[in-house]
C-alpha cells in the first residue's frame, strides 16, 4: 500500500513544489509509523528492512535526489531518523508519555465549548 502510494506521488512530482512534497513526504510517513506502531514491534526482520526500503523511497521523494543516493543524506537533509532509530523513539516517547503524564490532569481532547 505504501508503495501504491508513492508511485502515485511519483507520477505528479514535477507539478509539486519541493516544500509541498517534503510536507507530503513527512505527514505521509508520521501518519504510516503511528498508525502500525504497536504491529511494528512484532515483525520479523525482513519486514521490518521492507519498510525501511519505503522510508527511504518516502525521503528520496522529498529531496528529489537520484536514486544512488545514500538514504543517510537524504535523511540528513530531512532532519529524520533512520528508520529503526525512529521506531524505538516513538515507542520511548509513547511510554513517557503513558507513565509521566500526570492522572490527576486528564483533559477532554475537543472541549465544549
């Protein structure tokens, strides 16, 4: 599905700006990672490196680079982590969150108003 994706963003790439695609490149792939996070701590190692593969592809879309680029420039330019690097934070910050937060603070998330 995330391949679909990008091959459909590939083929309108030269009417999009370079910021508008770096946008599309980072809700696309924060979206992607939190949405499977809890699946994601149980694959295999294959799959975990097939989604690696789609993260990369994701940032080299942004950047518009050729594809023997090495992902870690791309990355760097994006300001991302590598993939699994990305996958633990968000697992730690999640955890943080869940045992820091304070009980006693609990707010609606759309208030009345």
């Amino acid at each position: 599905m995330v391949n679909k994706k990008l091959g459909s963003l590939y083929r309108i790439k030269p009417f999009i700006t370079t910021t508008a695609r770096t946008a599309i490149a980072r809700t696309h792939q924060i979206s992607t990672l939190l949405y499977a996070l809890p699946i994601y701590m149980n694959l295999s190692k294959n799959n975990l490196n097939k989604l690696a593969v789609s993260y990369n592809n994701i940032a080299r879309f942004a950047t518009d680079s050729p594809f023997r680029t090495h992902h870690c420039l791309n990355l760097k330019q994006l300001d991302w982590l590598e993939f699994l690097h990305h996958l633990q934070f968000l697992q730690l910050a999640i955890a943080h969150k869940t045992l820091y937060q304070p009980t006693n603070t609990l707010k609606p998330l759309y208030p009345l108003q």
